[in-house]
C-alpha cells in the first residue's frame, strides 16, 4: 500500500517564472556593481548621472534633465502601481458577489482627467527637452579650436584646425590605423587619442568615409551620429583635465566593437605642444573626410611610392 507525504512535510518546489526572476535580479545587481568608467551610474544612486562629475559645460544640463525625466516617471510608476494594487484588493471577487460587476457606460470626469493629465505631462516633457537640446546644439559660438572628426571602418582620423577652421592654415592631422582582415585594430597601443584643451570651447565637426558611425565620449553625455554626405556639428567646453574613453555607438560593421578611441583633455600648453609633435613629425594638412577623398590620396600616395621606386 503505497504512503503520501502529509500536507506539512510535502515539499513545494519554487515556480520556475520565479526561479528565473530571482537570477536574472542577482544578474543585474552583480553587473552594475562593475562601473568601469561609470562610478556615478551604479546602483548606489539608481542608476542617475551625478550632476556634480561633470567632463564639459554641458554635463550639468544633460545630467539634470536624464534625472528630471526618471523622476516624473517613477512618479507616474508609483502612482499606477499604487491605483491597480488598491483596485485589485478593494474590488476582488468575494464569495457573495455576482458574476459580473455592475457595468457602467463611461465616467466623464474620468476620462478628462486621464486624456488632459497625460497630455500636460508630455507638454511639460516636451517643454524641457526642446529647451536643452536647442542649448546643447548651439554652434553659434566662435569656437577656440576645431577638430574635424572622420569615422572609418574601423577607426579614426583627427584634424585639429584653429578657430570656425575657416584659417588659411590646414592645421595637423592624426590617424588611427584601419582593422585589417585579422581585426587587430583596436588593442589599446594602437587606440589613435583625441586631445582636447581645458576650458577651451571645442567644436567637433563629424564625417564619416564610409557607412553611418556615432561619435560619443561617455563622460560627456553627449553622442552624435556621423551621417556619409551630411556632416553634423556640435561645440563643448572641456571643464576637467583627464583621459576618457571614446567609441563608436552605431553598429557599423564587423569590428564596431573595436571602434574605439582615447581622449585627453590637457591644458592648453600640453595641447599645443602636441599639435607642435604632430607637425614635427610631417603630420601637416588635412585628412580627407569622404571616400572619395581618401581614394584620391591613396592614389597619389601610390603614385609618389612607384615614382620613388623607379628613381632608386
């Protein structure tokens, strides 16, 4: 005669929608405790940039509306939780209920209430992003310095140009070298390094040579597409000396992940004497910013090798 286990001593195993919850939770808490460059987006301030590790002029502002916007949502979280949670427990079925509940056509003063409230909330939003975005676009400013930024697959070229860039003088060039077929470029001795002065304003104008890439500095909370045949523009002020991690945030192709660059922001006698090194060592002109560009100078690059080859 077969025995069962009395209801006390029987064991329940977890439901696996739980199971999968609870690891998933475990996860996420194990992977953002490794912040990397990131010690301000951690779970210790719920995942908000600290307005006060700012890299430009422009990291308060970014910094303040990214919070704005995740406290008026977790408002409205809360708040949503708060009704469905209470219509759940105050109007659950009991044993002397009817079937169905008494049903009503329409609430009037409810639905103007959830029509107009919405409405007033993507008002307010759409208020404040129109008014940052428009500050964080500005390029009217004469810029200090300005570096013409070109994405390649699968690197990157620096020109730095004086001014608007509009001198007489082509200003220097650096180049990062291009992946070959092994994907070697990328491994940080061969990252090219962007340089940026201190307290100088800096315009950034971003090409690309081949298919769409994005420009972003993390630290600078700020990214921006780099669009073949429609070049954008956009100006920060460095406020802080240090070096950055910089990458391309488009997939744009078989080595995007190793797309990446460094950044250093030095004073403006350190940025001067590294445009004097790049001068120094021939690195004069202009980079070409277009496919195009970049074929012609291969060409006759090619050209003066052959010319070279037959004088010797």
């Amino acid at each position: 005669m077969g025995t069962r286990d009395s209801g006390a001593t029987r064991r329940r195993r977890p439901p696996k929608a739980l199971v999968a919850g609870a690891l998933t939770g475990a996860a996420a808490l194990l992977l953002t405790g490794c912040a990397g460059d990131w010690p301000e987006a951690s779970a210790s301030n719920f995942f908000l940039p600290d307005a006060s590790i700012g890299a430009t002029d422009m990291t308060p502002r970014i910094s303040q509306l990214w919070d704005g916007s995740w406290i008026a949502a977790l408002v409205v979280g809360v708040l949503v939780w708060g009704l469905t949670i209470w219509c759940v427990v105050a109007y659950r079925r009991r044993k002397d209920d009817p079937e169905l509940p008494a049903q009503v056509r329409y609430n009037m003063p409810i639905e103007i209430l959830y029509t107009i409230v919405p409405v007033m909330m993507v008002g307010v939003l759409f208020y404040y992003v129109a008014r940052d975005q428009q500050a964080i676009l500005d390029t009217s400013k004469t810029p200090d310095v300005t570096v013409q930024v070109v994405g390649k697959k699968w690197s990157w070229d620096f020109n730095y140009l004086e001014g608007n860039g509009d001198a007489a003088q082509p200003g220097v060039y650096d180049t990062g070298r291009q992946a070959d077929l092994t994907g070697r470029a990328g491994v940080e001795p061969e990252l090219p390094t962007l340089y940026l002065p201190v307290d100088e304003t800096v315009q950034f104008d971003l090409y690309s040579r081949d298919v769409i890439h994005s420009f972003w500095i993390p630290a600078f909370l700020m990214k921006m597409d780099m669009i073949p045949g429609s070049p954008n523009k956009f100006q920060v002020t460095p406020t802080k000396e240090g070096d950055f991690k910089g990458k391309c945030a488009e997939l744009c192709g078989e080595y995007h992940s190793e797309m990446l660059f460094n950044v250093k922001v030095v004073s403006a006698e350190e940025y001067q004497q590294h445009l004097d090194d790049l001068a120094a060592a021939g690195q004069t002109g202009s980079l070409p910013t277009t496919l195009a560009g970049a074929e012609e100078l291969a060409g006759v690059q090619a050209d003066s090798v052959h010319s070279n080859e037959e004088e010797n």
